[in-house]
C-alpha cells in the first residue's frame, strides 16, 4: 500500500481519519518505477476498531478482527483486550457481517482464481472491446487526467486499470481475495487496492470524480440500499456508473434462476465440479456445433457467475433511473444495453 493512500482512507463506522502502525515496507515494481510501500501494518480507528494491512493491501471489513485474528496475535501485543472492548460494542454487527458476506467472499475469490493472469478475454469481450465498453458506460472519452475514481467491486481489476491508464487516480475496492491477484498484477501506481465491504466503504464521502460499480450491487442482500451507500461517495459535479442485471424473459433462464434457489447453498468448489463433468461438455459439444469457441475457464466463469452467488437480483433501468433521481443526481441516462443487464449514469447535482 502506497502512503498516498491513507488520504483517502476513513473508518468504514465513524467515517474518522485513521491513524497507522508500520510492521515493515517493500518494493513493488511498476512499469515506469519502483515504490516503497507499507507491507504490513495495522490501521486504528477512534471508534476502536482496527485493520490490518497484509501484503500491501487494507483489509477493511468490519469483520476483519475474526478473519485475520492470526495476524493481530502475531503483531497486536494488546489484541486480546481490544477485540474484547469492540466485541463488547459492534459484537452483534461484527458477527453479522461475517455470516452474511462469507458466501460472497468465496464464491467470487473461486470465481476469479480461475481467470488467467494473461487472459485475453472478459465476459466474452476482448481487452479492447472491455476498454471500449467501460468508457461508454462512464459515459467519458478516453481521458480521465485529474481524475479520481472508485471501482466497487473491481474484481479482477481490469476496469481499474483501464481507468488509470486514461489518467485517473484509482481507488479499487473488492470484499474477495481477488484483490490479491488484482493487486500483485498492478503495474500501474495509480491504482490502490482495499478489501473491503462495499455496505461500509472505508473511504471519504463526497470525495470521489467517478463512482463506478460494474455488475456487483446486485450481488448483495439489497441492490437499492447499496445504491445509496455507494452514491455517498460521489462528490458534487461528479458522476457515478452502475451496470446491473435485468430480468430476461426466457424459459432457459427462468429455469436457471430455479436452479439457484438450491445451488446458492452448495460450496463453490463442488459447484465448480459439477458444472465441469456436466454442462461444461454438454455447451462445448452445442458451441462446436454452431461452430463457435469459448475456453473452459471462460465457460466456468459464467456459469459460477450466475449460478453461485448468494444473492443475485434483477433490475427494471426505469426503476434505477429514479434511485438516481430520488438521491439528486441529474443526466441519467442508460449508456449500454444487452439481453443480460445495462449500464446508467447519473451526475451529482450541486446543493
Ligand atoms: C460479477 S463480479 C464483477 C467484477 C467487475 N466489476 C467486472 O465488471 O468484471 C462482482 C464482484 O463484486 C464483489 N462484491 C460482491 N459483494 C461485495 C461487497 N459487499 N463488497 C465489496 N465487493 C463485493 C465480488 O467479490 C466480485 O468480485
């Protein structure tokens, strides 16, 4: 984690800034140099909580003093005391928050460990096509000098690196260990990684040009109420991007969306397992006929997408495009549309 990045960052209850204790630094290699950075740390925030940094990168749940305990034992002295004393106050939160987001950590860090580090394509897009699409659902040109952007959701990282190779200061937030491989991949010092919960961004309100969340509110337990956590972010003038699933009036996928109501409960790996001996080859053997080709991962991944998630819902744009106007944002409009979902933008009005 690059020092820079403490500006931005905020306690994800209290919104206070957050102080810092530095375990050890490295040197990360980016294309045009090289950048000492904090390995290891432990960030505090006067509302007691604390997070630690591990490997460069912020792990800002509110749950993150159950997941990572190992490393507060090893580098907390007093770590037992202050988790009593903040079990004592957001116990009940904490203990929730941990329950409702391991599902969605784990079926999306399966879901992107199978994504090569060289991979050519992206939901069935390759690299420019990805590129292209991005800036026509910011509704910018390819220029983003002086901007600072978030990226919600960001995944395997590819939109944040688009973003910040138009120039933008990017900010790339993902509660799932893809941020890990997001991150070592990073060759790009304008991007910051965090994991993180997007219900309880640990970032400045109102601070940021662009707020982008491409294909992820939908993934959590209430698409409107992320919306508006999300919105906050936006400063004045600025605009924020969704890009969300809608509902699609078919029998094939009406019946996939049955199926979910039981798969969503089975582990991802024996998910992953049983889509690989059986629909796998069944869709190879239908694209060969139609003399088409994906690659196995590319399959795997869309077929994890939909079928794994814990929660996954469907939106009407007509009924978005009024979440961005009841939270004052003007110029909403949708900027791309397929079968499976749409992206709109909106811009933040002045007081
Ligand atoms: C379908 S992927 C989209 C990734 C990327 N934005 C893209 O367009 O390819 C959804 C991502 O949202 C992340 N996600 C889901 N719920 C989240 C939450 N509450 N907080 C942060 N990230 C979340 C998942 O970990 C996953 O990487």
């Amino acid at each position: 984690m690059q020092s820079s990045l403490l500006d931005y960052l905020r306690c994800p209850v209290s919104g206070k800034r957050l102080t810092i204790e530095v375990i050890d630094y490295y040197e990360k290699q980016y294309s045009s140099k090289t950048i000492k950075e904090i390995k290891n740390a432990i960030l505090f925030s006067e509302a007691g909580f604390f997070f630690p940094i591990i490997n460069g990168i912020p792990r800002m749940q509110l749950e993150s003093v159950l997941i990572f305990s190992d490393f507060f034992k090893k580098y907390l002295p007093d770590f037992e005391k202050r988790k009593k004393a903040l079990i004592e106050k957001y116990g009940g939160i904490i203990s929730e928050r941990y329950k409702m987001n391991k599902p969605t950590r784990k079926s999306f860090g399966f879901e992107w460990g199978l994504l090569k580090s060289n991979e050519t394509k992206i939901w069935h897009n390759n690299m420019s096509e990805f590129e292209n699409e991005l800036f026509t659902e910011l509704d910018e040109p390819n220029s983003l000098h002086g901007l600072l952007a978030i990226d919600i959701g960001c995944g395997h990282g590819y939109s944040s690196h688009f973003m910040a190779n138009a120039g933008a200061i990017v900010v790339g937030l993902d509660m799932s260990l893809s941020i890990e491989v997001a991150y070592k991949e990073c060759k790009n010092e304008k991007i910051h990684f965090v994991q993180a919960d997007l219900q309880f961004p640990p970032v400045q309100h109102h601070l940021f040009d662009i707020v982008y969340s491409s294909g992820v509110i939908h993934h959590t337990n209430n698409t409107e109420l992320s919306f508006g956590i999300i919105q906050e972010l936006v400063k004045t003038g600025g605009k924020l991007t969704v890009w969300l699933y809608q509902p699609i009036p078919s029998l094939l996928h009406n019946t996939i969306l049955f199926a979910r109501k039981f798969t969503r409960h089975i582990s991802v790996r024996l998910q992953f397992w049983l889509y690989f001996f059986t629909i796998l080859p069944i869709y190879k053997f239908y694209l060969a006929l139609k003399g088409k080709k994906m690659s196995w991962r590319e399959i795997m991944i869309d077929l994890l997408d939909i079928l794994s998630p814990f929660y996954r819902y469907e939106h009407q744009p007509q009924d978005v495009e009024c979440w961005f106007v009841k939270h004052d944002y003007s110029d909403v409009k949708i900027t791309n549309s397929n079968l499976f979902g749409f992206s709109i933008v909106g811009k933040k009005k002045g007081f």
